[in-house]
C-alpha cells in the first residue's frame, strides 16, 4: 500500500480518484483538512476497502510515525501543502508550518521508517514528493523553458517555502540515502480544483454574473497542464523515476492570463450561454500581484525520454472538460464557496478594487 498526503485536495483527490481506477493497491490518505481539502471530493471512493482517510496533520510527527509502523506501505506521495501564492502574499507563516516544517517531519518519520525496514524493502520504498515548477522563478519572453538543471530563484512566500521543502528532500537522498524523487510541476487545472485559483474562480465568477478579476495587464504566462496527465506524471516517477532525480511535468501548453480568460468565456457563451450577452463583458482588470511571476514554462523533454510519459489532453480538450465539470457539479461549488471562501474573496479582491464580486 501507499501513503498519501493532502489527498483531500486539488490533485491529490484526482490521484486517489485515477488510481483507484486503474489498480487495486490500497491507499492510506492523510489530510488535515484545511480550507482546501474536502472530504467531498473522495465520496466515490468512501466505502472502497482499499481506502483508509485519517484527517491528521503532516506535521505531527507521533501520528504520522505510527501511520507508518501500523500501515506499512511501500511509499508516500506527499502533495499536502499550502498551495496558493495570494494567500503567502497576506499570511505566509503557515506555508512556513506545513510546506517546511511539515514536509520536514514527514522525512524524518520515513527515514525511521525506512531504516527498520528489510534490505528489499528498503530498496523498494519510494518518498515522491510533488513539487511546482514556481521555485525556478520567473523567465523572460525569450529565455528557454525550465530544466531540472535551472537554478532555484523562488520569489513568492509560496515558491520559497516549496523551493526550501524540496532542498530538505535533495538532501534526505545525499545524506541519508532516503529514496526521494521530485517532480515539479506546471499551473494545473481540471475537476475539484478549489475556486480561488485562476480557472475555477473565472467558470464560477461567469455563471454567477460576478467580474473576472484579471490581474496587471493579463500577459503573465502560464504553462497549463491538466491535473489527469499531473497524475500520470507522478506515477511514471513513482514506478520507474530513479531516486534522487528530479522531473519536470508540464504540458507544453503555454497561455497568458487573458487568453485563458476569453476561452473560458467561448466555452460558457457556447455551453451555457448568458441572456446578458456574451462573458467576455465581465473582464475587469484589477490591481496587479505584488511580485507577479511574468512567465512559467516547463520542459517536459526528461520525463518524457526517461518514464516515457507524455500528456493526453491537449489545452483544447482539457479546458473543455473542465467547464463541463463545473457546470456538471454546481453542488459540489456551492458548498466549497460558503463562509470562509467569502472571507477570502473579500480579503483578496476588496484592494483590487473588485470587493467580493458587485461591480
Ligand atoms: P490544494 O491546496 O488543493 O490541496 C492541499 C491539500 O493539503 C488540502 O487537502 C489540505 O487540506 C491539505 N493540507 C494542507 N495543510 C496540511 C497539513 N498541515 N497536514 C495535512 N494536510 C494538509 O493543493 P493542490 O493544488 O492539490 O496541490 C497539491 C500539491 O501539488 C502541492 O504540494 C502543490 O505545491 C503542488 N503543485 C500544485 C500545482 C497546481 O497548479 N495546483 C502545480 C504544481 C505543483
Ligand atoms: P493562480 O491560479 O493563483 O496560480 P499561480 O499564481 O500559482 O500561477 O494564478 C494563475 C495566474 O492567474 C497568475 O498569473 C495570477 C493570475 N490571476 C488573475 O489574473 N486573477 C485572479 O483572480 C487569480 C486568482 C489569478
């Protein structure tokens, strides 16, 4: 069996959801339940043997020793984290707790693990962590697209604490020999990805006749990969990376900001179309993130020679996907957007000039 962290989340539920799908090896889940993690977006999987969720902290380190010693599995993949840069931006100390300081227990609970394990074992066992491919930093318009060779130049409270977290996993493998592989991922986007980050947050906004808050001049760019192809990405490393290796996963699919924007409009003006007119109405340009990353892109060119990985969904097909989902799931959007959400919104986009969605 495997351990997963912050499986409750984005992609972490999307990768409890594809497994299971695909193969039958039992998994535990362990997620604290933060504002984003929701129970909800496992139901299908509730009363499946092969699933145990244990809502718990990566940072408490006697409840994940004992995970360990009582559940025994043959890895962990580790996605809990604090994972949206606007929220670092207002209150980073707890992306300092559970990115760092929780990724850090999580590492010296397995290497107790895996000391006591026999030698075939411990050859086996696998620590994947996933990783973004924001602790690169920003390039220019011209300049190549990420390497796992590219220097680390995090500059978000975000980037910096996920850049700080897989320093600890590099040096796990060197001085420990703890078989750690990470894997940094591009933006990603698909079904139950929480409303505050770009693509959820323009589908909901739209139907709702709320603004489209575009930050700065919308040129920021984007490599967007859908969460499906995130997953298969993670388990081509988890069963064929070598340890101590890092890979790239992206989806050769680079966008501004904008342009994301107006074809999530076509696609609602086409799906669910406005008797107001068409969405693209609704774009606002608000007031620019302080330290805005201009451009993100991945090459994905290791992943793909080495675990013969590639992405199945091109922008196109997965965008449409995922308007559909959003459209098919307005329950499942309800309930994530109460109290706390609204709070958020608030805090967010008030000094944008937006305040919580009236124009
Ligand atoms: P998310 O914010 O949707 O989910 C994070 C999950 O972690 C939630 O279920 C939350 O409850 C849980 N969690 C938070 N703090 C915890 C703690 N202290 N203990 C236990 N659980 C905790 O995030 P996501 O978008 O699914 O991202 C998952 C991982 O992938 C993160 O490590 C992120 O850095 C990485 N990543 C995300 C993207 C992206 O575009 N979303 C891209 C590349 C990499
Ligand atoms: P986001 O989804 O927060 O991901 P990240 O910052 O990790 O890349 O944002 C994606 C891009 O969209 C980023 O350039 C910021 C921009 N953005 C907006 O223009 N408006 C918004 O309301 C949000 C949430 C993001």
């Amino acid at each position: 069996m495997i351990l997963v962290t912050g499986s409750a989340g984005f992609i972490g539920a999307n990768f409890v959801l594809d497994w299971f799908a695909s193969c039958s090896e039992a998994i535990v889940s362990l997620d604290a339940l933060t504002y984003a993690g929701n129970r909800e977006n496992l139901a299908s999987v509730a009363g499946d043997s092969r699933h145990t969720f244990v809502q718990g902290d990566i940072c408490d380190a006697p409840l994940v020793q004992a995970l360990l010693e009582q559940h025994r599995p043959r890895a962990i993949v580790h996605f809990a984290a604090e994972s949206h840069v606007d929220r670092s931006i207002h209150g980073p100390a707890e992306f300092l707790r559970t990115n760092v300081q929780g990724t850090f227990t999580l590492l010296e609970s397995a290497r107790a693990y895996h000391a006591k394990l026999s030698a075939d074992e411990r050859s086996a066992f696998r620590f994947l962590h996933v990783s973004t491919d924001e602790v690169y930093g920003s390039l220019g318009p011209d300049d190549a697209p990420f390497e796992e060779t590219t220097p680390y130049a995090p500059n978000s409270p975000y980037s910096a604490s996920k850049a700080a977290s897989d320093h600890f996993v590099r040096a796990y493998f060197h001085t420990y020999g703890l078989p750690v592989i990470t894997t940094n991922c591009s933006n990603n986007y698909g079904p139950y990805q929480f409303p505050e980050k770009l693509i959820p947050l323009m589908i909901l906004n739209a139907l709702s006749g709320k603004p489209l808050p575009v930050y700065g001049d919308g040129l920021n760019v984007r490599d967007w990969l859908y969460v499906g192809d995130h997953c298969a990405g993670i388990r081509a490393a988890l069963e064929g990376g070598v340890p101590g290796e890092t890979y790239n996963i992206g989806g050769l699919n680079e966008k501004k900001n904008i342009e994301i924007v107006r074809e999530i409009c076509a696609l609602l003006d086409e799906l669910k179309p406005s008797p107001d007119g068409p969405y693209e109405r609704l774009i606002t340009y608000v007031k620019d993130r302080p330290g805005h990353d201009r451009r993100y892109a991945i090459n994905p060119a290791k992943i793909m020679r080495e675990l013969g990985w590639k992405p199945r969904e091109t922008f196109e097909t997965g965008i449409r996907k995922t308007v559909q989902w959003y459209l098919d799931h307005t329950a499942w959007a309800e309930n994530v957007t109460s109290g706390a959400y609204r709070n958020w919104i608030d805090t967010n986009y008030t000094e944008r000039g937006t305040g919580s969605g009236e124009r």
